[in-house]
C-alpha cells in the first residue's frame, strides 16, 4: 500500500493550502459583519478559486470541472477545513447529484453552477423530519405538465445565496420521494427565516415554505420514486468531506495550541514544558493522525471500479462519525491550552469551537452514523467495514 502523494495531489494540495491561507486574511471581517461578506468579495474569492482550479472540484473536465478524484477532493477539503466561519463555501462545491440530470437540465442548471454564475442549495430537513426523512410531510400533486409543490424546509445551507433549490418531497399518491429543481423565485416559495447560529457563517441556513409552486415535469431529477437514493448518495459525499474539513480543522487549532504552548510562559518556563500540556498536545496528535488515514482511506476506496455503494455509505458515516467527533475533542483540548484566550473570538481556536460543533449534526447526526454502521455490521458482518476493498 503506498500512501504519498503523487505529484500531481502534492501541488493539489499545496493550491489548496495557498488559497486557504487568502481566505484566512478574511476571517475577522467575516466574524465581525456576522458571517456575511461583501459580494464584490465574495466574486473576487470565487474567481481565484476558479483559476486554481479549486472550483466545482467534484465535477469532470468534460463539463467544465476540475475533475477530481474522490480522494483528489479530500485532499482540497482538509486545507478548506482549516478556514473559519465557513469561508470553505465560497470555492462552490455543487451537489453531486446533479450530475444525473438530463442534458437540458445539465445546461440549464449544473454549467452555470460550474461557472460560478448560479449556485444550489439540498431542501430536504424539515419541521418535523430531521435525522427521519421519511417522515417529511412536503408533497407533490400532478397537475398538468408537472406538479404542484407544498412544504416546508429548514436548515437549508447556502439557501441565502441559491438561486435554486433541489427539494425532497412525496410525489402522487404512492408518496414516492423525488427531487425537484426550484426556481428560488418561482411563484409560491417564500424564505420565511434566516436563523442565527451559533456559528458566524459567511452563508446562511435558512427556512423556506412552499405553497402551490409549479415544478414542469422536465425539472424532476433522475425520475420520480428516486429521491432517496440520490439523497443518500449525496449523504455519502457530504460526509466523506465533513470528515476531511473537520480533519483540517482540527490540525489548524492544533498548529496554532503547539506555537502557543511553545510561546506562552508561566512558572518560568514555556507550558509546553508540562506534561498536563503535552499531554493534550500529544492526544490531539493521535485524533488527527488516524482519522486523516481512513478518510483518505475511504476516499481511495470510492474511488475503485466496482465500489459498493451500500458499504461506502456506512463507511463514510463511519470516517464522519469518527473524524468530527475527534475534531470536537481536539478542539476542546486547545481552548484550554490557550486559557482565557481560547474564549476570545479575535482567537481562530475560539471561532473553531463553535464551529465545529454543528459537524456532529447537520448531515446527519452522530447517532444516525452510528446506527447506519451498526446496520451494515448486523448485514454484512464485521469484515465489510473492518477491511479495505481488495
């Protein structure tokens, strides 16, 4: 098994690193404005990301991508990972399932996407259907020449900046769950709220209501009945790049801990000196050493011909479940290495602490991981999941 890099991923990589350090320059003006940034700002950010490359990575060349790997895509999403208030997103990463629509809808929808001129945003959390989307309540009646959408959706992310929405909703009597592209400004959908979060994003998660909005039947992705195949496809992507952001994350709150624990003196000595100190230091070390190896892991395997969906699914919730929950332990142990400090919002490591904490919820929760895992073990055995592919 051969780990490094090629040279190809290594200049990925340090791409990455370099842009993410242009984001950092952005970081306390974000948190001060609350999150957003103005949009002249955000254009600029965007179209540097374009030029490197660092844009829409998880589409092909053919359709204007970079067209990376899976494994490619992690190695960008960890340097995303260390930037504060969610700056990541400005480097647009479309919904993969987007590549499954038609022609017509590919050039209506995903190119502009890839340009940076248009941007998505998933609807499928609602009111009552959080970690049990099957419990969603949003329907979709035949009319003619489509279907009349009703609902509601919460927790939509970048839904602020959308200029449409791919909503999860139970279409015809047989209730058959479908996605459907929504024009942001379509007749009938209404953002109703843009929650404050603990976080200070630079985009929003907010709620919207749908009332009588009329989808055209060529706006329905991948076919009616296929809404929870793709969602969960889309749920295997997210997570296998959550685990790499929170990965990143984690190794910048632990960069900045070590030179502060080197820097910082008490009792006459630096407190990197004291075991209780080098302790932490040396535990967050092991959370972040292991949990990159199987992203990368996983991300490799996803990337092999003949990969079976059903197992890769549990084992990103696996690398999602483990990586964000280790990032939570790092990034605890840092605030206290640096004190009072940690608690200053001016620091990165306080900023990383709120924000790290909703990776052990959106996409699904770490109790939904652990019960998608346990479920592919009662299935498959132990050995689906313990081994790599052959």
């Amino acid at each position: 098994m051969d780990f490094r890099y090629t040279p190809r991923q290594a200049d990925l990589k340090a791409r990455a690193a370099a842009y993410a350090e242009r984001l950092y320059a952005y970081e306390d003006q974000s948190e001060e404005a609350g999150g957003p940034l103005p949009a002249d700002t955000v254009r600029e950010l965007a179209q540097a990301a374009i030029d490197a490359g660092l844009y829409a990575i998880n589409m092909p060349e053919k359709w204007g991508g970079p067209g990376l790997s899976l494994l490619d895509q992690v190695i960008v999403e960890e340097e995303f990972g260390k930037v504060t208030n969610c700056l990541w997103d400005i480097p647009w990463r479309p919904a993969n399932v987007l590549a499954y629509g038609t022609e017509a809808q590919r050039e209506k929808y995903l190119l502009p996407v890839i340009r940076g001129e248009r941007f998505d945003a998933f609807a499928v959390t609602e009111p009552g259907a959080g970690s049990d989307p099957a419990s969603g309540t949003s329907t979709a009646t035949r009319t003619d020449g489509g279907w009349l959408l009703n609902g509601e959706k919460w927790f939509v992310t970048c839904g602020d900046i959308a200029d449409f929405l791919l909503v999860q909703a139970d279409a015809g009597p047989e209730r058959a769950a479908t996605l459907f592209f929504v024009d942001k400004q379509a007749p009938g959908v209404a953002m109703t709220r843009v929650p404050r979060f603990m976080h200070s994003a630079v985009n929003g998660h907010p709620e919207f209501t749908f009332t009588d909005v009329f989808v055209p039947d060529e706006d329905v992705l991948g076919g009616v009945g296929n809404g929870y195949e793709l969602t969960k496809e889309w749920f295997t992507d997210e997570r296998l790049m959550i685990a790499a952001r929170t990965t990143g994350a984690a190794e910048r709150a632990l960069q900045l801990a070590r030179d502060w624990a080197v820097e910082r003196r008490q009792f006459g000595s630096p407190i990197a000196d004291f075991q209780l100190v080098q302790g932490m230091l040396a535990d967050c070390a092991v959370d972040i050493a292991v949990n990159r190896a199987y992203t990368h892991q996983v991300a490799w395997e996803a990337d092999q011909p003949g990969a079976d969906p059903k197992t890769l699914h549990a084992k990103a919730s696996t690398a999602k479940l483990a990586a964000s929950e280790a990032a939570g332990r790092v990034i605890d142990r840092c605030v206290q290495i640096f004190g009072g400090r940690g608690y200053d919002r001016s620091y990165p490591v306080e900023r990383l602490y709120r924000e790290l904490r909703v990776d052990r919820i959106w996409e699904g929760t770490s109790e939904i991981q652990r019960l998608i895992i346990a479920n592919e073990l009662i299935k498959r055995g132990t050995r689906a999941l313990a081994l790599p592919l052959p």
